[in-house]
C-alpha cells in the first residue's frame, strides 16, 4: 500500500540544481512573493551557510532535487541531517 504524504502547507520549498562543482538553489516562501536564488559551491562552508539559512526561517523545509549522477548525495545527506525533508 502507499503512503500519502502531502506538502504542509506553510513549508518552504527548495529545489536545487546539481552539478559537480556548483548547485543553484532556488527557495519559495510559502505565503508567496519573490523567489529567492541561490548558488551553492560544493564546500562544506558553502552547504554549511545552506543549511543555516533554511534553518533561520523556522519552518518545515521541504527539499526537492534535480539530481546528476552522485553529485547529490553529500548535500542530500547533510539536509536530511539537519531534519529537512526531501
């Protein structure tokens, strides 16, 4: 049987665009208005900044991912880490 699982509706959501070297994140305010863009280096600084600025806005943080290859997998693992949704 399959779970359903819906979108709560006053989380964020984040997609992000992988590629080796850099992911473009792009982050949806549930109450609307302007998107925010982000571009992400593959650092552990630069995905430790990413984590801290989802986790600022104190709400359920929903993570969508357009993946390549493994490139995702360190991310993935640290979002889900830090309690985020994916």
């Amino acid at each position: 049987m399959t779970k359903y699982l819906s979108t709560p509706t006053n989380a964020v959501l984040v997609a992000i665009d992988m590629s080796k070297h850099r992911q473009e994140v792009l982050i949806e305010r549930p109450e609307g208005g302007r998107r925010r863009r982000m571009t992400v280096i593959a650092t552990k600084g630069d995905y430790d900044r990413l984590v801290e600025e989802l986790a600022s806005m104190g709400r359920p943080i929903v993570v969508g991912f357009e993946a390549t290859g493994n490139y995702h997998r360190t991310l993935a693992h640290k979002l889900f880490v830090a309690g985020f949704q994916s």
